[in-house]
C-alpha cells in the first residue's frame, strides 16, 4: 500500500499518526522534504528558523495559531523539544494527518544538548535531557502506529488494519449540552474538555442563540473561536473591567471561558454578580489541567451543573497520535489511592530514574491533579533539571502524597551583593534571590535551600498529616542545606498548613499573582544555625516593615509589634536605594523609616512613599519625564537625607556602591 492510500485509509478512519525522522541534520531536511512532496496539505511547520516553503511559526508563537486546524506538519526537535508547542500543534492537525518529528541520531539523542532547556532549567547553558527523552524513545519504539524512521534503515510504513469509517459525533453531543444551558434558570454551569473538543465553540454557539450574553476570558486574543461561533453578538469584557463597572452590566449569562485561567477570588467576585455564569475550562493540555480547578474551585459553589465534551472535533476516538501523546506528557489523571494505603516516607533517587520510573510517574500524576497549573515544563523540569528532589508517602500505584523540593542559593559573595545591589538575576532561586533583592539580606542567597516547589496529597488521605510528615522528612534529611523555603499565594488555610510545619513568614509581597489572584507570600524554616540567624533576622524585618507595607497590602497578619525609628541596620538599605539599584517598591518601609528621621527636605520622598502607584502623575507634577526620572529624583534626595543623617557611613557606602 503506497504512502498516498495509507494516508486516505488514515482520514477515512479519523486517525491521525506521528513519524519520527531521527538521522543526520541534512539527511533529516531531504527526508521531510520527500514527504512533503509525496503528500498534498498545509505542512505547517514548527521549527526556530524556516525550512520548507510552507507555512512556518516558531515555537514560542504556536499561540497565534490555536483554533485552526491543518493537514500534516512538521516539528524540527532537532536542538530542542518544546514539548508545550508540540503538544499544541497535534491538537491543530485533522483526520488524514501525517506528524513529521525530526530528531538526532537515535543513539546520540539522550546525550543532545536541548536549547528548549534554558526556558525551564534555570540554567546559563542548554544540558542534556536523557530522562526525557529515553522515556520518549520508550514510547515511540512500542507503539506500533509510529513510524520511526533511523537514517541507518530504510523507511517501513505498516498499514492499519481496517477500521470503521469515522462518523464525528461532537456535533450532537454540543446540541445536547447547548439545549440544557437554554433552559437553565440559574446558577453556575461548567463545561469541561480535553483539547479540540469544541467547548469554546459550544460557548460561542450559547451566546449566539441568547445574544444577551457577557464574554469574558484572560485574554480577549484566545476568544477567536468563541467569537467566531457567537458571530455579531460576541461581547467581551475583560473580567477587571466588569468587576469595575459601577453596576453590572444587563446579560442573561455571563460565560468565562478557560476560567481556571482567572485567579481565584476575580472568578468568585464575578459569579456573585449574575444570575447565570458558564464556566469553560481545558481539563488537560499543554497550557495546564483543569482537574485541580473542578476539585478547589467549583466545589466551594452551591448550584452546579456540570457536563463535560469528550467527542473529539478533528480526529476520533480511537486516534492513537492522542492517545500517545497523552502517555508521552502525562496527561492521563492520577488513580484513586488504594483504601490498604501505605503511608512510609521515601526519597526518589532522581539519578535512579530508570529502576524508578513508574513510581516518579505516579508521582507526577499526582502532583498535577493537586495543581492545575501543572504544564509539560513541569515534566521536563522534574526530569532533567539539576537539583531537583522529591519525596514521596507510600509506593506506587497507592502513592498517597508527593513533594518536589528544588536546590537553591550557593551563590557566590561577589554575585549574591550584586543580586541585593539590584544589578544581578541570574536564573532560578526564587526565594534565595527574592530575599537578597527584596527583603536586603545578602546571606540568603549564598546560604544552601530547598524551595518547596510543589506538595500533594491523594484526596482521600487528606487531614491525616502526610503533607506535614513529608515536610519533616526533609527537614531531616542530610542534605547539607540550611533551611527549607516555600512560596504561595496567602490565604489563611494555606497560611495554617505552612505554620503548622513549622514555617515562619519572612517576606509578602505587594502585588497580586496574576495565578491565584492572591499576595506572594514566602516563608522558612530554618535547618542549621546560620539558617535560623536568616530566619530570625528576615522575620523580624518584616514586623519592622509590616506597618508600612499593611497600607498596600490588604490581608490581616497577627505579627509581634517592633520599635519602627531608623537604625544602623537600615543604612545599607537605603544606600543600595540612594547609590545601587535596589527597587522603590522594596524599599518603601526603610525610605519610611528614614523620612521620619530626617530634618532634611524630601517632600516628593514623603510623596512617593504616602502614595507607591502614583509615581507617574508625581512625576508630572515635579515636571519630570516620567517614571524613570522620578527615581532618580528619589534615589537623589535618599542620598542626601542618608548622608545628613550620618556622613561618615554614608560616604563609606557610597563608595561601595556607586
């Protein structure tokens, strides 16, 4: 059967199938450029630079291309596997299509450098990803409907064997499911799908019969499906500007598409404000799952309908590219903890990955169900990316809980002050960095941490302290580390738990997460005695700055009142304000402190500090050009203020910084 009749047999079935082109980089062009002939489609291709005369999109842009659909493609994995992307361009591909992976020499893949691995590895130069990419190799050579194609053997296409021709039925099963929203009165309706199952069409579809319906989303550019099915009577609103309508806007429903996307307390702030809401959101995908979004979010509302679209639009049932692909990311929902459930405490030995692969598979199941921001990055970063450790409660299948730590801090002297100085990031060490940057203390970033990455517990084990034994476990461990680190969105209950492990809060910032809607807080607990110094010193700071920052920052915090007048160990902060560039926004509580101190004239200081957002409209009062030049103004009268209060230090900082 020739590659032509292969391919009709493919679309008469639905299916769509994946060929790995794995050889020399010109061998690899020359091979796809046979299929490219040989086939007549779209062959869109995904790759860092064009290759063919096709339609081309880099990886980091597929984005653009959602909602549409293409026959065949070609993904260039050559120097790098971008595994969100790939997982986005299959669900674009019809019945009928032909996936190109273009990949190394087989044996020489596991050791290939991927370029993809500084996006997610915090790491100054790409590394090589064998974990990944073994298990991906796994994969491909035991799946009999995946052409693997090595340069050193000749191309064998097995034919299918007969299957039905495909009839969609994602039509009938949206008419359904759109004939009960019309009739719903009131409450809460959620739709969930896997990718390419239509419901941001079957949103469209509603708003479109109703016509008195409100559109809202996270970004009003990935609407383009739901606006095209609602035709002249999409409305969008973004969901900020509805919340600040002084009466809300007259709409029969208000539908929210991708809501798991929206943070927390915006979506609960919206449903309180019409009388129907429907909520879209991807249960799986490359963006994220929506498993965890259903369990948290939807559970805490009275008056829910839910239906859910498992039909896919553009191949069937039985296409086996989803099917692998789902085994490949781990797509696939984590299984019900046995009721004989072991609760022992284990490290994973992430250098052991081959003898321990199904339970790190269990593992991240596990973790992904408890968080629905969990992304195929996630995947590689647990994988392959250096100083990553994980704990685990119970064995696999019944893994009852998981916790993912990440190494952090090292840092040289000479790179840790330039981090505190405001002139350094380099990549990763989010605490450690935040710490020395934000809070000022050098010593955080060049003591040794484990953040807290990710920690989950099955569902039906919760309340049984596992999550708190995890944590002990590696406090305990020798791991030459001086304290465990963990950053979250506050909420009080996330608050308890995080205390009851024994952490301290050392730092909330002043701005919202755009993922939880809530202040990043980040708290330790303190392992050897120079960790507990950083924790003692970084806590009380923050109750030093606590009444400051409590104007900006609306949530309540039970902390130990502290004498708030200047002292000695302000002088460094506010000189890395005045002759660094260590940010406004983190030095607002020691600019306070030393405004109260001063005799000297810093009335656009004191402006500043009184109003943080306005910066823009005090520039333009001062005459001045706009925010850059504000700053400077403040880092100016800083400087003279410091150096009235104490000349001696001040020159002696000034000279170390400026």
């Amino acid at each position: 059967m020739t590659l032509e009749e292969i391919s009709r047999q493919m679309q008469q079935a639905g299916i769509r199938r994946l060929c790995v082109i794995s050889g020399e980089a010109d061998w690899c062009l020359s091979t796809a450029q046979n299929w490219l002939n040989r086939l007549t489609g779209d062959w869109l291709c995904i790759s860092a630079s064009p290759l063919f005369s096709t339609l081309h999109c880099a990886p980091g842009a597929l984005r653009t291309l959602l909602g549409r659909e293409f026959l065949h493609a070609v993904f260039d994995a050559r120097q790098g596997f971008h595994a969100e992307a790939f997982a986005a361009l299959v669900g674009t591909l019809k019945a009928g299509s032909w996936l190109l992976l273009l990949a190394p020499a087989w044996r020489d893949w596991p050791g290939h450098t991927d370029n993809d691995s500084v996006r997610w590895g915090d790491v100054a130069e790409p590394i090589a990803t064998p974990n990944f990419i073994h298990r991906l190799q796994q994969l491909i050579d035991v799946n009999e409907h995946i052409v693997l194609h090595r340069q050193e053997q000749n191309l064998q296409i097995t034919p299918l064997p007969m299957l039905a021709n495909w009839q969609c039925q994602a039509p009938q099963q949206q008419q359904a499911i759109l004939a009960q929203l019309i009739n719903q009165s009131s409450g809460v309706a959620v739709i969930t799908a896997a990718r390419g199952r239509g419901k941001s069409a079957l949103a469209g579809m509603l708003a479109q019969q109703n016509t008195r319906c409100l559109i809202t989303a996270p970004a009003k550019a990935s609407t383009e499906v739901l606006a095209r099915f609602a035709g002249e009577h999409y409305h969008f609103m973004a969901p900020d500007a509805i919340l600040e309508q002084a009466t809300t806007p007259d709409a029969d429903w208000l539908i929210v598409d991708e809501a798991a996307a929206i943070p927390a307390p915006l979506l609960h702030a919206l449903l309180a404000r019409f009388p129907r809401v429907l909520l879209t959101t991807t249960v799986q995908g490359y963006e994220g799952t929506g498993r965890g979004f259903i369990l948290k979010f939807c559970a805490e509302l009275a008056h829910v309908t839910y239906f859910t679209l498992d039909e896919p639009l553009r191949w069937s049932r039985a296409d086996p590219l989803e099917k692998w692909l789902n085994q490949a990311l781990m797509f696939e929902d984590a299984l019900p903890a046995p009721v004989n459930r072991d609760a022992s405490i284990q490290r994973l030995n992430m250098a052991s990955w081959p003898e321990n692969q199904t339970l790190l598979e269990t593992a991240y199941r596990l973790l992904t169900s408890a968080h629905y921001r969990t992304s195929p990055v996630d995947l590689r970063r647990l994988l392959d990316a250096p100083g990553m450790h994980l704990w685990l409660a119970g064995d696999a299948p019944g893994l009852t809980g998981a916790l993912w730590l990440v190494e952090e801090g090292g840092l040289s002297v000479d790179l840790a002050r330039a981090v505190w100085a405001g002139r350094r990031r380099p990549r990763g060490n989010l605490i450690a960095q935040s710490l020395a940057a934000h809070s000022g203390f050098v010593e955080a970033a060049t003591l040794h941490s484990l953040r807290i990455s990710r920690i989950a517990v099955a569902a039906e084990c919760r309340r049984q302290k596992i999550g708190l034994a995890l944590v002990e476990a590696a406090r305990a461990a020798e791991l030459g580390c001086d304290y465990l680190s963990v950053s979250f969105g506050y909420t009080e209950s996330l608050w308890a738990f995080w205390r009851a492990c024994g952490f301290t809060l050392v730092r909330i910032g002043s701005q919202r997460e755009a993922s939880s809607g809530c202040y990043a807080a980040m708290a330790i607990r303190a392992i050897t005695p120079a960790g507990q110094n950083l924790q003692d010193a970084a806590a009380l700071q923050l109750a030093r700055d606590w009444p400051v920052l409590q104007r900006h920052i609306n949530i309540k915090l039970a902390l130990v009142p502290v004498k708030q007048w200047f002292t000695a160990q302000d002088l460094p902060l506010v000189a890395g304000f005045a002759w660094a560039l260590r940010p406004f926004e983190a030095s607002l509580p020691v600019l306070q402190r030393l405004i109260s101190a001063t005799d000297q004239p810093v009335s656009l200081l004191r402006a500043a500090v009184e109003t943080p957002d306005a910066l823009s409209a005090l520039a333009k009062q001062a005459g001045l050009s706009g925010r850059k030049a504000i700053v400077s103004a403040l880092r100016q009268q800083a400087a003279d203020a410091l150096v009235a209060l104490d000349a001696k230090s001040a020159e002696a900082l000034r000279q170390q910084w400026q």
